[in-house]
C-alpha cells in the first residue's frame, strides 16, 4: 500500500509586545514547524504578525487573514496551524474567513496529536485521551475529522466523541456533549485509580529508602539518551521533540550511595497546554515527590539558557514544585559550533550545580554522578518523633515520608525513629525529640 501523501501546513505566529514569551516569535515558530514535522505535516510557509493584542473576532488583523489566503491557494495548503491556543470562536471564525475545504488548527491540537501517537502504556493514553475530550468538548460544533489520532494505537481510543443514544428531542449535538461530559467522567476516574495506584508505590519506595532522581527538561534536550547512559538500558531515543511519551523509571547503582530510581519524565515545551498539565497530574507528581531533580539541557542551542527558563517556570509556576534540590546537566555540548552557543554554555556554567556532559559519548558523567551522591548522601536526615497514639493521620503519613527504623508505643504516644528528607521534615516539626 502507498503512504498517504503528507498534509501541506501553513504556521502562524502572533507576536504581542506585552505577552511575556520566553522564546522569540521566529523561535517559537521554528519549533512549531519541528512539532508538526513530528505529527507527520508538510510545512509549506509561515507568517506572523505584530499586534498589540489578538483580534476578537479572527485573533490575526483582516488583512493577515486575506495574505495567508492567498499563500493557501499559492503553496496549495488546506491546514493553518497557529502556534497560540485558538478560543473555539477565533477557530471558527477563521475556517470560515479561509473558505471550505480549509482547517484551522492550534498549538495545542497538534501537541495533543503528537502525544496521542506516542503514548504506548494504558496510563499514557488515558491521559491523552482526557486531555483530548477536554479540548474537543467546547469544539463540538465542528466536525472533528482532521488530527484525530487513536492514543497507543489502541482500537477505539483518542477518537472522536462517540455519538449516544438520544433521549426525545435531544439533538445531535447535545448527545455528542453529554457522551463526551460522561467518557470525561470516566477517564478521571481511572486516573485517579492511577494516581492512589502511584502514590501506593512511592510510599513503599520511601519505607525502603530508595532515593529517587526525576529527570527534567526541555524535549529532545536527550533526558533519555542519559537514562540509557546511567542505566545501561535500551530506551528509544530520536532527534525528534516527543520521541518519548511514557515515563520510565530504572534502578542504577552509585557508588558509596547503592540503589536509586531515575525516572524520564515527559518534556516541556514552551506554551504547554495547561489540559495537558492537568490530565499528566499522576505522572507529573513523581517530580514533586523526587529526592533530587536533574535538568537536561540542550547545550547545542544558542536560546539554550531561554528553553532552561520555561523548565523551571513551568515546574515553579504551573506545578507548584519548591523545595527539591536541582542539578543541571548541559548536555550535547560537544554539538556547539557557533561562538553564540558555546558563550551560551559559559554562561549556564557559572552555576556551581550546573555540569556539562555528552550523553551519547559519555564526557563528564563521572562527574555528575559524584555530584549526584554528594547530594543524595545528605537528603535523609535521621530523626526520632513523639505523636499521640489518637494523631493517626500524622503517624501514617510519617510513616509514608520517613524510612523507619524503630517504632515503640505506649497507651498515649508512639516514638519512631526514622530516616527523613528535610523537604518533609517541617510536617513534625512539632513532635520531634531527637
């Protein structure tokens, strides 16, 4: 059988004075046509223009929207790809300015798309499909024919809502919505039997004193490509932003410190759908509860300390992450050529926890991962608590928090001595002894 011939993309990019973009507009649209590259599309041409905030009604100015028809039928193009998340009446407003046959899509759409490719486990594509559901629903006066991917493949899965039985005078439309509130319904559900499944797992991981390592970081930055080096594993690895979907985690042994996990985590990009935050909680949460962060960056870029920024915003500012210690890890550096990028790599080196690697070839890991047992070798702080035998909430969550050594009890108290990282020392403050 012959391949579907690739979809022909026109980017557009809608540059604001006031919006505080991390990323240049050319920037921003460079990776805007990566992503869709990576979705499977033709890039024929982009454009952008500079406004002091978006139109209402078609978000571009009137005369934007009439110079990209004219590129649509020059370059032949059926799709425009905006690198902002479109409101659901600037997508109509504009599939309609651009004529039939032509479809508008967002940055988001297309992440959502590419996510639902790449999932390959049950969890993984239960957060793409919810993720999915909720973007769609306000959308549901549209046909949604174009982009719609069935997460991991599974059959059935990340398509279209499912149309219902309607009940007596329902319309078509208020069937689509009431099937899709209700398979919303459904995937929180099994997410949160997910996320109790997950922290079930992180308090075991905890009484064992496992240390755990989350390693972040901008997409293709090669978080796995240094798995694969600290762990002697296999993970598919791809010059492609999103290559990796599915957390892994692995067991590595340090020396002088033994056995911790190190888990990949999903990577950021600039302007990351906040649905797409909220339907990875689960995943995302192993980074709250880390011993120790590690921040992969792209050394090979000259915006490299730019994309550093929008990790550590993201974690800060949209997942509430304080408190856990954090290491940078610079890698490709050997990629560097221009004097631009290398200046770029000085710079982020000032940093005393900033280190600069290959992954692929190895350079500098010795002295990362003595660093990395420096680090972990004074997370745990060995403590002893007194809590009243009625504060059963506090003892359970000592218990989950600390690897305990030694617990005695009484009609009044228990006292446990335990091993417990300073970020969750604060909780007991009150009821320690010793």
């Amino acid at each position: 059988m012959s391949e579907h011939p690739q979809e022909r993309a026109f980017l557009v990019g809608l540059r604001v004075p006031k919006q505080k973009n991390v990323l240049d507009t050319d920037v921003s649209l460079e990776e805007l046509g990566a992503l869709a590259d990576t979705a499977g599309l033709h890039v024929v041409g982009q454009t952008y223009q500079s406004l002091s905030r978006p139109n209402n009604a078609t978000f571009i100015g009137k005369g934007k929207v009439e110079e990209i028809q004219h590129w649509l039928a020059e370059l032949d193009s059926g799709l425009v790809l905006f690198d902002d998340e479109l409101s659901p009446r600037h997508q109509r407003v504009l599939e309609k300015a651009f004529g039939q046959g032509v479809k508008v899509l967002d940055r988001t759409a297309l992440i959502l798309d590419i996510f639902a490719q790449h999932a390959q486990t049950r969890e993984g594509s239960l957060q793409v499909e919810l993720a999915q559901y909720e973007y769609r629903l306000p959308r549901l006066t549209r046909q949604w024919t174009h982009l719609v991917r069935q997460a991991g493949g599974v059959s059935g899965r990340g398509g279209a809502a499912g149309v219902g039985l309607r009940g007596p005078g329902e319309t078509q439309l208020e069937s689509d919505r009431r099937e899709v509130r209700r398979r919303i319904s459904a995937l929180r559900k099994d997410l949160e039997t997910v996320r109790l499944h997950r922290a079930q797992y992180r308090r075991r991981r905890q009484l064992n004193g496992i240390p755990l390592i989350a390693l972040v970081g901008y997409t293709n930055a090669g978080k796995s490509t240094l798995l694969n080096r600290l762990s002697g594993s296999n993970l598919r690895t791809a010059d492609q932003l999103f290559a990796t979907l599915d957390p892994t985690t692995r067991r590595v042994k340090l020396a002088s410190i033994g056995e911790v996990l190190i888990t990949d985590t999903v990577g950021f990009v600039q302007k990351l759908p906040h649905s797409v935050i909220a339907a990875f909680r689960a995943t995302l949460e192993e980074i709250a509860e880390a011993d120790l962060l590690l921040h992969v960056i792209d050394g090979s870029r000259f915006d490299a300390p730019e994309q550093a920024a929008i990790v550590e915003n993201t974690l800060t500012s949209d997942l509430g992450i304080s408190g856990v210690p954090i290491l940078r890890a610079i890698n490709k550096t050997d990629l560097a050529q221009s004097p631009e990028e290398r200046n770029a790599i000085d710079v982020m080196l000032r940093d005393q926890n900033a280190f600069e690697i290959s992954a692929r070839h190895g350079f500098g890991i010795g002295a990362l991962l003595d660093r990395i047992a420096r680090e972990l070798s004074v997370v745990h702080a060995r403590v002893t608590v007194r809590i009243p035998i009625s504060d059963g909430k506090t003892i359970a969550r000592f218990r989950a928090c600390a690897h305990v050594n030694q617990e005695s009890s009484n009609d009044q108290f228990l006292t446990a001595t335990g091993d417990i990282s300073p970020r969750f020392l604060g909780e007991f403050h009150e009821f320690v002894t010793g």
